[in-house]
C-alpha cells in the first residue's frame, strides 16, 4: 500500500474515533438532565410531603357553651278585638239614613243609622185612640156599678122592711156582682192598651239604632233603602270594636304542647303586614274546651297584645310564641349534637359491620359523642349519657355534667348552618 493510501485510513479512523468521543459527550450530558430532573421531582415531591396540611378531620365538632335557653311554643292565630260588638235592628222596616261608615269613630248613645219611622207612628196613634176608647168604657162601667150598687142596697132595705122578695134581693145582688166584673175587665183593658203603647213607643226609638259603646266601625252591612226583617232574629247591621288598642290574638294550641302553657306567659306576635315587628303580649286564658278539625285537638289560647300604633287589624293572622319555659346562663350543647350519629365501620370490601345496638335513653336524658382519639384523619369517639333540660330548638339546656368541652355534632346541621351563614351575609 502507497502512502496516501495509508493516510486515507488514518484519517478515517481518527474520524471513527472523535464520532464516538463525540456521541459519549452527548449520553453523558443526557443522563446529567436526566438525573437533575429526577432530583428536582423529588425534591418537589418531598417539599409538597412535609408542607402538605393535616387529612381532614373525619367530624364537625361544637363547643359546650354557656348561655340562655328559652322553651316556646309556636303557633297560629287571628287577631280580633277584646271587645266586638254585633249592632242589630230590632224592629222591621225600610233604612232612610245612615250616619256612619266603616273606620268611623262613635260613643255610647249616638245614631248610628234610622229606620222609617211612619208605621211606628201610626201604630202609637192607634194605641192612644184605643186607650182613650178603654178610659171611656171604665168610666161607663164605673157608673154601671154605681147603679148596681144603688139597686142593691134598695133590695136589702125592701127585704129587711119585709116589703121585698129575695128574688128581687138575689137579682140586685147578681146585678151588682156584674158590674163590678166589668169594671175589672174594663180597667184591665186600660192596662193592656196601655202596655201597648208603650211598646209602641219603644218601636218608636227603635228606629234609632244607637252605638251601644264607645268604639270604632269595622263593619256595615246595609244601604240606604234596604229593608230589615227582625221577626225572628235581629239582623246584623254594624260590628262595632271597643279599643284597637288593646287586641287579642286566638292561638290555635296542639294538644301536646298546651300543658306547658298557663295564664301569665309572655308571648311574641308577628304578622307577614310587619315583617321584623313584634308585638309583646300576655296569655290570659288556655281554654279547657278542646276543637277538632280533621281529627287534630287542638285549645285556643288567648294572647292580649297592645296596639298603640294600631298596626294590628281584626283578621289578621298572626305568629305566636310563647315564651314555656327559660333558663338563663346554663350550660348547653347544640341540638345537633344529640341528634347525632356516627356511620358504622365497614369492611374490606366496603360493605357496613353490625354493631349493638345503643341503650335506649330514659326521660331526661340525652347522647352526646366526644373524641377521645383526636389523630388527624383517624378520630375515635366515644358516646356520653348526660342529663338534659329544656331546648329552644337549637340548643339544649346540659343539666348533667359534662367533662369534654367539645362534642361532636351532624354535619348536615352543619352544613345547613354554613349555608344560612352564605345566605345572611348576602343582604
């Protein structure tokens, strides 16, 4: 072989040789990427490991607080007066005048409305000529009898003379007894006329119709030149309220809650008119009859409750609460608390393990659930009897002792409890 053909080879093996110099560079800087992304995905998984927050705690826990709790009971009712008065006709005939109309304000003794008087007139008219015929026929039965008694005492001389016969003596007597009947009657017709004509004019100033109290028109039931029929029952024609003042509420009582009710309670009255407006009242009666509806007993509970802004009127309806019961800087639990219950364990294949059933709980007492094991993510929780009192529908009065200051309540009150928070703060 030449010499250039030597240099050829030597050239292509130097070529050969840088090449894989070259390409081992290139594995080398690879693998050097390779290993320092590997580190920095470690590095990351290690940093987010010992940054990462605590599992979520497995329950939704509530303090055992210190405050007030107030029993009540709520209910329904319809707002009326204290005092309603039905205002009637009691005779019959035509209305030709009507004074007043709803809203307005009437005392005692005022005309309210007037019915026509005319037949009422005739009809006194018509009494004074009888009485006066009555008068005339007393006075004729009077002389009557002042010759019966003349007669009579003629015969008994005649027959103590012994010039007379006992026949005439009996007639006289006979004729005399007479007249002394008649005399009765006729004043006893004077009598009955008499009583005629003062009802006469009693129907008379019933044409008047008066307001019998001081008060207010909240109903009229006529026009002008309506007829009212009193023959058997006197018509309605005005509600007259006392004072819209003072009202009263009727509340509709379920039957389990009315013996926890008694006169002298403190109640709150609300109506959709005013919403956020109370008004405080009083109960004054529980009433012993019971009313049915549908099968329900219910016992109306009477609330007096002051009007001085007369917001309340007659029909409404309104809200009652009644203040039962109260206890004031008690220990308490959340009543989501004692309703709560913990879901059972289950197995590996995800299916729930029986577990015994809990004691059942006597009068008086409740359950509670407290953490006895506070490991993130794997709480343990053991259940506590405790003696309990009144509620107000979100706590409960803790009679018992209690050392835990924390139990554990259902998440769905929780739940519930968070969206109403939401939900205020949006106003």
């Amino acid at each position: 072989m030449d010499g250039s053909g030597a240099g050829a080879v030597e050239r292509d093996k130097l070529k050969k040789d840088l090449a894989g110099v070259e390409g081992g560079r290139k594995w080398l800087r690879r693998a050097v990427i390779l290993l320092f992304i590997a580190g920095a995905i470690a590095g990351f998984l290690f940093y987010r490991a010992k940054n990462a927050p605590p599992p979520p705690a497995k329950y939704v826990v509530a303090d055992v607080s210190q405050g007030d709790v107030a029993e009540t009971v709520q209910s329904t009712g319809q707002v009326k007066p204290v005092t309603e008065v039905q205002v009637g006709a009691q005779v019959s005939g035509r209305i030709t005048k009507i004074l007043v109309d709803f809203n307005s304000e009437v005392k005692a003794g005022e005309v309210l409305a007037e019915i026509d008087p005319t037949l009422l007139s005739a009809q006194i008219d018509s009494s004074n000529a009888q009485l006066a015929a009555a008068s005339a026929s007393v006075k004729r039965a009077d002389a009557n009898l002042e010759s019966a008694r003349i007669r009579l005492d003629r015969a008994k001389k005649l027959v103590s003379d012994k010039v007379g016969s006992q026949a005439d003596l009996d007639a006289a007597q006979g004729g005399y007894d007479v007249a002394v009947a008649e005399v009765a009657a006729a004043r006893a017709q004077v009598s009955q006329i008499g009583a005629q004509l003062k009802q006469s004019k009693t129907n008379l100033d019933y044409s008047k119709i008066l307001s019998p109290i001081d008060g207010v028109v909240i109903t009229r039931s006529i026009d002008v030149g309506q007829t009212v029929q009193a023959s058997f029952q006197a018509p309605t024609l005005f509600v007259l309220a006392q004072d819209l003042r003072k009202m009263r509420v009727f509340a509709d009582i379920d039957e389990a809650d009315v013996g926890k009710l008694k006169e002298g309670m403190s109640a709150e009255i609300s109506v959709d008119a005013f919403p956020g407006t109370t008004f405080a009242g009083k109960v004054v009666q529980v009433r012993l009859s019971p009313v049915s509806q549908q099968g329900v007993i219910t016992y109306a509970a009477v609330i007096d409750v002051d009007n001085p802004d007369l917001k309340l009127r007659p029909g409404m309806t309104a809200t009652v609460t009644i203040k039962s019961a109260e206890s004031k800087g008690v220990r308490r639990v959340p009543n989501a608390a004692l309703r709560f219950r913990p879901s059972p364990p289950v197995d590996d294949q995800g299916k729930p393990i029986p577990q015994d059933p809990l004691p059942k709980l006597e009068a008086g007492k409740g359950r509670v659930w407290v953490i006895v094991d506070e490991t993130p993510g794997a709480e343990k929780i053991e259940p506590r009897i405790v003696d309990i009192g009144i509620s107000d529908g979100v706590y409960t009065e803790l009679k018992g002792e209690l050392a835990e200051a924390k139990v554990v309540r259902d998440e769905t009150d929780a739940a519930a409890a968070q969206s109403g928070a939401k939900r205020r703060g949006a106003f």
